[in-house]
C-alpha cells in the first residue's frame, strides 16, 4: 500500500492541473495566432520589397511562420482544446498591433520583422521558462527566427549608411513598436486570468512575484536596445 | 573504334543541345514565377476568408507553392542560369493576369485558386511531356494542387447550394479566367523564342506542329470545363 511509484511522464501528471492546462492552451493559442499574423503580415510586407530577390527572400520567412502554426494546433488538440477557439482570445490585441505598426517603406517593414518578432520571441521564451519540458521545447522550436535577422541586420545597416538621415526616423519606428507591444501585452496580461495564474505559479510550479516581473521586462527592453543597436540605431 | 557507348545519363546528354538548355530554364523560370505569385495572391486573397478556419486553409495553400520555388531555383542554378533572370521574362504576363483577375470576393478567389491554378497545371503538363524525364518530374511534383481543388469545390458547391444566383455571376468569372490565361499564355508564347522552339521539337525530340497544339489547346478547354462542371457551374 505504500509507495506507489507514478510512472506516468512527468507532462501528463502536470497536466492534471486544470489551470495550467488552461494556462498552457492559452499561450499556445497566442504563439499560433501570433505566427498566422506574422504570415500575413510578412507576405504583404514582401510586396514593399525593392528587388525580387528581397521579396523571395521575406516571403520565405512568410512561409516559415505558417510553417509553425501546424504544430501548435497539434499541441492544442492533444490537449483537448479547438485550436480556433484557442487563438481566439488574441486576436484583438494581435490585429491591433498590427493595424498600430503598419510599415510605410520597405525598411519599416525590415525593422518590424526584426525587432518586433525578437519582442514577441522574447517575451514567449520566458514565459515558457515557467512550463514543462515538452511544452517549452514546442514554444521555443515555434520562435526561431529562421534567419530573418541576418537578413534584417544587413539590409538595415546598408540603407544607414546609404542615407544617414535614415536612422532617426528608423529609430522612433523602433521605440514606437516596442511601445505598441507593450501596450497590447498588458491588454492581454489584463483579459486573460489563465495567463496571468502561470506567471503566478501553482502547486509545485514556481511563480513569479512582482519584482520577478520587473526584471523580466527589464531584460526584455535590454535585448530590445541590443537589436537596435546591432542595426546601429540608439533605442 | 566502333560502338563507343555514351555512359553519361540522358539528362546530360539532351541538356548539350544549347537551346534545348535554354528553353528549359525559360519554363523552369516561368513555373516559378507563376509559384511565387501564386503564394502572394493566395497570402491576399485568404484575408477574405469568412472563417479563421478557411483563413488557414488558404493561407497554407499558399505556404505550400512557395515551398515549390526553392527546389525550381535549384533546378535552375544546376543549368547554368541565375533563377531571378530566369523569372524576369514572365513577370509582365503573369502580373497582369493577376491585376485583371483580382477576385471581388471569397468565392471568386476560391473559383480563382482552383479553375486558375488547374489551368496552368494543364498547360505546364502538356509542355512536360515534351522534356527530359528529370525536368518532368520536378515540375509535375511542383504542380502539386496540395489539396486546394477538394478544399474549393467543398466550399463552392455549399455556396451555391446555400445562394444559387451566385452560379451566373461565378460562371461569367470561370469563363473571364480561361480568356486572362489564354491571352497571357499567347504573349509569352509570341515573345519566347526558346519555349516556341521546344514545342516546335528539335534533333531526338519530337515537337509538336500546329494541329497538335490545336489538340493541346482542346484539351485543356475540355478539363477547365470538367473543372467547372465538379463545382456545379456551366463553363
């Protein structure tokens, strides 16, 4: 009668956790909602571009993004969740983003792939810090950025030094999508009780407390001002 | 000295022939502008999508023909040519069939993806027939319609069960399809000279003189009509 070993995987028994669970679908359903936007948003940004060769190149990232989405609603049906209804909740904040940072030119739209995916990269990665093992691996597979920013860097960095007066305006696009996802975020973090009981932590699940959570957008907005400075903008 | 037998494979051997060679990057370079455009229409016309659902549904139609272009540039290096020239001819033909085909709505991009995409199918695969067997395969594999004609003849006939005046005006656009095509196709045809010349044959190849064309050109009429008819809608 005594010690009974459980040999179930250690993703199932956390998965009894019904708010985690919930937790969890919500933040899968964000990431995939998240990459089908980005998919929109990058194939008509690659209309902006000057050369085919440009084109080709953001319309494979395009590509790339939608490329993830499968997995995640995959995900989401095995954890018992319609992965419609899942993205659902994100599609507000998300298309509002979006509709906020509209690239006018070809670069704005080089600086939002970049800077704006690193953000949201970001901000998943270290939510998924806080989850099992199998769901993280998912998450972060999901957010790699499939080479956008060397091809970013080095087209930003050429149209710099081509046109100077380029970097100020380039630099206030920056600090303005950073505001705008910040503001979507808190949006989110606001509607979302699922969400914001993760960050919280549960039984045997750390959780972050408000301080934690401080230094978490502390070092979000440091690796904002490294990307902007490795395209040689001030953030 | 008799009989010395030629071990290279048949590819190499048919690729000396230098406008054999160069009519098959003329094709290669069309079929992968005609992937590459075909992903950016589809990325447009799945905003128009009713449902979040269908959204998917065409934005991963769309993933999936870009998917093709890479292995078509491959190709293309192989023969000696730079991919993005080897699409340049065909922009003009290929942009203004789509500029002259923008679908109104849901269904007329539906109708669009299918009829228009089956099309071209047709007529790459009759030129196919004509090449060498590893071109062939290449470019069969990348006609690959990847589901989209059973998702749109799903969605059509629901639609036209649900409002059958719709049929009029979706037959008056099938048929305003097959006329932007064939004038398309008679531009590139009168400007290309190699990919005359491939259908025209040449030393080991048998071509095709005009009344073969004629039963090509019947063919293909005899299939879009087919196409129309499995959607309901008289061609």
């Amino acid at each position: 009668m005594t010690e009974s070993r459980d040999d179930r995987p250690a993703a199932q028994v956390v998965f009894e956790d019904e708010e985690y669970r919930l937790a969890v679908i919500d933040l899968l359903g964000a990431v995939a909602y998240g990459e089908l936007s980005a998919f929109e948003r990058l194939a008509d940004d690659a209309k902006l571009a000057p050369t085919m060769r440009d084109k080709v190149e953001m319309s494979g990232m395009a590509s790339l993004e939608f490329g993830h989405v499968g997995r995640l609603h995959d995900r989401i049906r095995e954890l018992g969740a319609d992965p419609f209804e899942a993205m659902a909740p994100f599609e507000a904040a998300i298309d509002s983003f979006h509709v906020h940072t509209a690239p006018a030119d070809w670069y704005e739209g080089l600086i939002k792939a970049y800077v704006g995916d690193g953000l949201a990269a970001d901000f998943y990665r270290e939510i998924a810090a806080y989850l099992d093992a199998e769901t993280r691996d998912l998450i972060i597979a999901s957010l790699d950025d499939s080479g956008q920013a060397v091809f970013a860097v080095r087209h930003i960095r050429q149209a710099i030094d081509d046109d100077p007066k380029l970097s100020g305006r380039l630099a206030l696009w920056g600090r303005r999508l950073m505001g705008e996802a910040l503001t979507q975020a808190q949006h989110v973090a606001a509607e979302r009780d699922a969400l914001s009981a993760l960050l919280a932590g549960g039984i045997d699940r750390p959780g972050l407390d408000l301080a934690a959570i401080g230094r978490m957008f502390t070092r979000i907005t440091e690796r904002h001002n490294e990307r902007m400075a490795e395209v040689g903008l001030s953030a």
